[in-house]
C-alpha cells in the first residue's frame, strides 16, 4: 500500500523545469525563487547540462539540501530544448512550469497562477512579468526595468504574429496534454512549442499580473536581438515550413509588436 506521505512525494501537483548551463553565478537565486513559493506542492527538476564552472556541483549540493529537488545529468553540453525535454521526459507533476537559472518567480506565483487555472479550467496560462536589464552574469545592479503586460488570452493563430508567452511564466496541465517535447531548436524551441500546445487546445489564458522577473544581461541569448530574429524567421520558414511571403507577413508583426512593446 502507498501512504498518503508517499504518494504526495511521487507525485507533486507541479513539476518545474529547469535548465542548468553555466549558471553557478545565478543558479542559487533562481532556486531560492521556487522555495520561496507560498505553493509548496512542486519538485524541481534541475537539468545540469555539460557545465564548465562550478554548476555541477552547487546542482549536487541544492538537491541534498532539499528532498524536492531532483537532479538530471547530462553527459555533454545540447542546449536548452534537449536538456527541457530530458526534464519533461521525468515530470511528475500535473501541471508543467519553466525557469531559467537566471530568473527568477514571485513568491505567489504558483499559487495564483494554479489557482487561476483550477478555477477557470484553463489547461494552459501565462502571467506577465518584469524584465529586468542587469550589469552582467555576476553583477545584477539593476539598470532598467519594465513591466511585460499580456492579453487575457491568446490562440494560435494571434501566437503566430508574435509571441506573448514568457517562457518563465507559462505552465500548462500535462494529464490534458499527454507526454510532449519542445523542438529541437537551438532558439525559439519555447516559442515553437506553445504553437505546438495551441494546435491541441482553443487557447491559451494570461493573467496581467507580473508574477516573475527575467534578468537580460548584455551576454544573455535573449540580449542578442539579430540572432533571436534570425531564429524566429527559421522557425517560420523552416520548422512551420510557412511560405516565405506568409513567413515574411507573420515577421513584420512579430517586429511591430516588438517594437510597441519596447
């Protein structure tokens, strides 16, 4: 027989998935962020992805420190989509959350965002959040910071003109969703895969609050504009394999809305 003590370890209402690839300046931080949740149902998978600094270790230590806390190792380095589905591929939890190892959650973030989800039947949301513009890795003096409002809900086809969706606040319920995996892309794999969850559900449903807080420093991935827009246009053209013209209508809007949203 499995006691209720038992049941409730092996399976947590929410599993968080967590990418660790260099991280040892931040990583702490963004743990620190999910044991602070007020909603304490949760475990945290850490992905410690080939890293060349002290990240293995410190992921070592986090996991001994705290029995929700599960560590996945992988052999070599293969970037964020690999190591999340190496995440997903173990998630326990009903419903699937992501972080980053540079960002970081609000303490009532799980808490309102289940919440909201349970009482609306939404199996998908997303909740806005604050982006911050730090010095560096290592030096997060705060320089900027601006708050990404969202729509109260969005489908596909909106999806498609650009992306509203921060991947450190979007959880969706994984017993309506069945097993799935992000593309494999080197970027955009998070976009790519919120399309992916649409073409399965009417919609997606935002809360307007901002519930976490996204670091971009000046040698983040994110930072790096002309790649990330070069990496947009490939998941248009070649991974939704959309005509170019099609491809090229969807890219001015995804600009546009970048550029209203500043």
């Amino acid at each position: 027989m499995t006691h209720a003590n038992e049941q409730h370890f092996l399976a947590p209402a929410v599993s968080v998935i967590l990418p660790v690839y260099n991280a040892q300046a931040t990583l702490e931080r963004s743990v620190a962020s999910v044991l602070g949740q007020s909603f304490e149902d949760w475990e945290l998978l850490l992905i410690e992805d080939g890293s060349q600094d002290g990240s293995a270790e410190l992921c070592a230590r986090l996991a001994v420190e705290e029995p929700r806390i599960r560590l996945l190792r992988q052999e070599a380095n293969t970037g964020a989509a690999a190591a999340r589905n190496a995440g997903l591929r173990q998630a326990r939890g009903r419903y699937v959350a992501f972080l980053d190892a540079d960002d970081i959650w609000l303490p009532e973030k799980l808490q309102k965002q289940i919440g909201f989800m349970q009482e609306t039947g939404t199996v998908f949301s997303y909740t806005g959040f604050w982006r911050q513009q730090a010095g560096g890795s290592a030096d997060q003096t705060l320089v900027s910071r601006h708050r990404v409002r969202v729509p109260a809900a969005v489908t596909r086809a909106q999806l498609l003109r650009g992306n509203v969706i921060g991947c450190l606040t979007a959880v969706y319920d994984q017993t309506y969703f069945g097993p799935l995996e992000m593309p494999p892309l080197r970027m955009r794999q998070d976009f790519a895969f919120w399309l992916l969850l649409l073409s399965r559900c009417p919609e997606a449903r935002g809360m307007d609050e901002p519930l976490a807080v996204h670091y971009v420093t000046p040698h983040s991935l994110s930072s790096a504009k002309g790649r990330a827009m070069r990496a947009t246009w490939d998941l248009y053209r070649r991974h939704l394999g959309l005509p170019a013209g099609q491809a090229l209508w969807y890219m001015s809007s995804h600009l546009l809305r970048r550029l209203l949203r500043g």
